[in-house]
C-alpha cells in the first residue's frame, strides 16, 4: 500500500426499493475539504485514463457503475514508500472509495463498456493553470493488460 492512499470499503443499504451506497461524508477521517463533484464515462472497456498527480489536490474515486482498475505510484520523495506501484480494482460487485493524496500518479482502466466513475476532488480543477503534472500511460513500466490467472 501507498501511503496515505486508502481504499475503502463501502457499504451498499439495500432495502426492497434498491440500494443506497454514502460514498464521502465531510465526517470522515480521510475527507481534507470540498472543491467539485464530476463524472467520467468510459464508454469502452480497455480505455485508459492516465497517469497525472496533483501537487495540492485530494481525488477521492469511486466506480458507480462497470469496473475498473487503478493504478498509483508514490512521486513524493519524502515518503517512506517512495516510488512504490499499487493496483486496485473497484467497481459495482466491489464498492469502494479510492482516497488519493497529492504526489501520487494515478489513472484507472475500464474494465467494462460503459464504466463510470465518481470523482470528488478537494480544489476546483483551474481549467487557466491546472493543479496536474502529466505523463503517458506507458509510464513506470505499468502494464494495463487484464492479467490471467
């Protein structure tokens, strides 16, 4: 694991009427402050989304419909799992909340067609000078393929 990413598991209140999932609350340990809310769809599996960090913002990620698979590499020198990959799969059979702090390389894979993700960040992306340093997604030798087993 990467410091200070977390992965959280998400309780779904199922009830004859559906389900209900609370994916952050301002209540909870891992919540820094609010920026925006938006949502990103992948309308074909095997797309790819990455890889960029932040210097200040919080990502907080999760999967509200399909799957996917994240991958995260520590950039911050000063911590103790520096320039440590981690890979983790989230989607609908799996609720979670992906907590990704600033320094950390993320992207994410959709894993099915019409995967969709919800992101809360902690600053209003600036659309004149972003908050991101990009690289390609081939970067750190990570390799997207789904894996056999």
């Amino acid at each position: 694991m990467i410091k200070d990413v977390k992965v959280v598991p998400l309780i779904a209140h199922v009830d004859d009427r559906g389900y209900l999932i609370e994916i952050l609350r301002s209540t909870d340990d891992h919540f820094t402050q609010f920026g925006q809310v938006y949502l990103v769809g992948d309308t074909t599996r095997g797309t790819i989304r990455a890889f960029h960090k932040h210097a200040e913002l919080w990502d907080w990620f999760f999967i509200s419909h399909g799957s996917a698979k994240f991958a995260l590499r520590d950039d911050r020198p000063e911590s103790p799992t520096y320039k440590e990959m981690q890979t983790i799969v989230s989607g609908e059979k799996n609720p979670t909340l992906i907590v990704v702090p600033p320094g950390v390389y993320h992207g994410w894979m959709a894993l099915e067609d019409d995967t969709q993700l919800i992101s809360t960040a902690s600053h209003v992306y600036n659309r004149e000078k972003p908050d991101e340093v990009r690289v390609p997604p081939t970067s750190f030798d990570y390799v997207w393929d789904v894996q056999g087993r």
